[in-house]
C-alpha cells in the first residue's frame, strides 16, 4: 500500500489525550478520578484502566467509530446486563449518570466497566471442562429468551456470503487469484447451506476462546468481551474451545456437554455443523482483516496480510476445510452424527 493509502484515514482517537478520557469518565459516573492512566491492549477499540478517587479501578472502553452501530453496542449491554442479573460471571457495564450504559463523546461511543482481573487458562482439567459447560448453558438460557435485532446471524446466507462479498469487492485480493478464492468460496456456502436450514440461532458469546475466559482463583470462570456476540447456534461457543478436531477431542466435548446439559439440552447433531462454523470462521476473519486495511489504510493485524503468498496459503486452507466438511463427520465417541 502507498503512502497516500497509509495516512487514508487518521485514527479518530487522537482527540482522547488521558486528561480527557479521565475528565470524561468523571462526568459520565458523576466521580471523582486520579491520575491513573494505564492502555490496556485491543486491535480495534481504545480501552484504558482508571482509578476513583475511592480506589475503584474502572476500565473505560471507546468503540472503534463506524465498527458497530449504537444499536449494535446496545445488543451488547443489554445481552451483558441480563446475564448479571441471573448472576452469570460476566463483566456488565456500569450505568451512567443518565442511566444508560453507552456514552458519546465526539463520536465516539463509550462505556465504562469495573475491572476484573484474573488469568485466562492455556487448558482445563476435567472439571473445569464441566464447569464451562454449566456456564455456557447459562449464557444460552439468557440468550434463548429474546433476539439481538442488530448483531449478525451466523449462517452461510446470512452472514457468510455478505463477508465474501466484502472481501472480493475490497480490491486486495490479486487479480490472477480473485477467481480461485471466489470458486472455493462460493463452493462452501453451497457445501454448507442446507446444514444450517432449520436450526436454532439464539445471541451467543460468539468469541468463546481461551482468551476471552479469565480464572479467579475461589471463583467460577468470567467470560469477557462480548464484542463479537451474535445470533447463532450454541454448538459455536463450543468448538472454539476444543483442543481439535472434533473427532480427535471426544473426551473434551463429553464432559463439556455433561456440564452443560444440567441446565440446558444440548442437540448433539449439532456437533456435526463445527467444521462448517470453522470454515464460516475463516472467512470472518479474512473479512475483519480486509475490513481493517480498507477502513484506515495503515492497520494489518496479520503479518504479511496482502501479499500473492498470504492469498494463497488462505485459499489452499478453505480448499482443505471443503474437503474435509465433505467428507463429513460420522461419529464423536459413541455420538452418531451421520
């Protein structure tokens, strides 16, 4: 990308100098702040933790402009506070001094959350297995009670063929390779289409990786960052879990489901839409990857992002991925899928 490509677009929070984020949080909660001022990390949104006079650490958020629609963000909040309200470990936003939870300064959204800390876990033991199915059961309950009007449905027509088209139409993928991407593409929608035909899509986490679970020692697991929340099947805020394949991770997903299912059903053909939601996965990430170079010219989350080999290597995987899905699952332990 060119120079002029690169200074396209300025970061809209250049004006959130730290006197100003911490003036605005005063004002928001009607508090006094000191001076602390610490960035914490995040590829899309400008998150910073802050300190009340009182001591309270509180961690303010603002949203990348143009990423997520107020309506969106509220989605989020909403989806957050039902789930504090049964006492599901989650980290909802505080209320303002207005009431709400979604803040403007600018134009840029704000919320302001306590802060939480603990450690995200590389693994789980057997019980801890047991014990994220329980929590995400609990998720899925809340989440089962009501849609998420403006947050994306995670389907091949509804969600993944709209992301195609983005990435396509972008203008990065190399012309002598924008014909192969499109044929494996467009090969998975159909591959997969009629899979989803008739399945339950409640708001889900959407995001649920290790990294987005935090341990707090004589406490259950916190799930976090709900930026990505979604209308879906609950099988996907369990794959990403999984060590594996599913075939190769039986053992993990049994427990999982034995927590689980003391408080929700779980349908366990669903386990056989897990390579379709991996697949569907690689494309949402190509599109969040696409979607940050063509917003602002400059951010490349991936190294090598762009270039004839990264296209490539993304084409040979979702060629693999459609081969693999055809193939098809037939069992997961004792669990016929067929």
């Amino acid at each position: 990308m060119n120079a002029s490509g690169n200074m396209k677009k300025m970061s809209a929070f250049g004006i959130l100098k730290p006197d100003t984020v911490i003036t605005i949080a005063e004002k928001a909660l009607g508090l006094p702040f000191s001076n602390l001022y610490r960035p914490c990390n995040s590829y899309i949104n400008r998150v910073v933790e802050l300190e009340q006079k009182d001591g309270l650490r509180r961690i303010i958020k603002f949203y990348r402009p143009d990423r997520w629609t107020r309506e969106a963000i509220a989605d989020e909040h909403d989806f957050l506070l039902e789930l504090a309200e049964q006492e599901v470990p989650v980290i909802a936003p505080l209320r303002l001094r207005d009431g709400a939870t979604l803040g403007m300064y600018k134009n840029i959204s704000y919320a302001i959350f306590p802060k939480c800390g603990g450690r995200c876990q590389d693994e789980f033991n057997d019980d801890q297995w047991m014990e994220m199915g329980r929590l995400l059961a609990r998720v899925h309950n809340v989440g089962a009670v009501h849609a998420a009007g403006a947050r994306i449905v995670l389907s091949p027509e509804a969600s993944m063929s709209v992301q195609v088209e983005a990435i396509l139409s972008s203008g990065q993928v190399p012309a002598d390779l924008v014909g192969s991407f499109s044929r494996v593409a467009q090969d998975l929608i159909r591959e997969i289409g009629p899979l989803f035909t008739g399945e339950d899509s409640i708001r889900i986490h959407g995001d649920s990786h290790f990294g987005n679970i935090i341990y707090r020692p004589g406490e259950s697991f916190f799930l976090i960052d709900f930026d990505d929340m979604a209308m879906g099947p609950p099988v996907q805020d369990l794959w990403m879990l999984l060590p594996g394949l599913v075939a190769d991770s039986f053992v993990e997903a049994d427990l999982f489901l034995e927590g689980y299912e003391t408080f929700r059903r779980f349908d366990r053909r669903t386990l056989s839409l897990i390579e379709p939601l991996r697949a569907m996965r690689f494309i949402h990430y190509i599109a969040w990857c696409v979607h940050q170079v063509t917003e602002d010219g400059m951010t490349l989350a991936v190294p090598g992002f762009g270039t004839p080999a990264y296209w490539q290597n993304e084409i040979r995987d979702l060629t693999d991925q459609l081969e693999c899905i055809r193939k098809g699952p037939t069992a997961v332990g004792n669990m016929d899928l067929r």
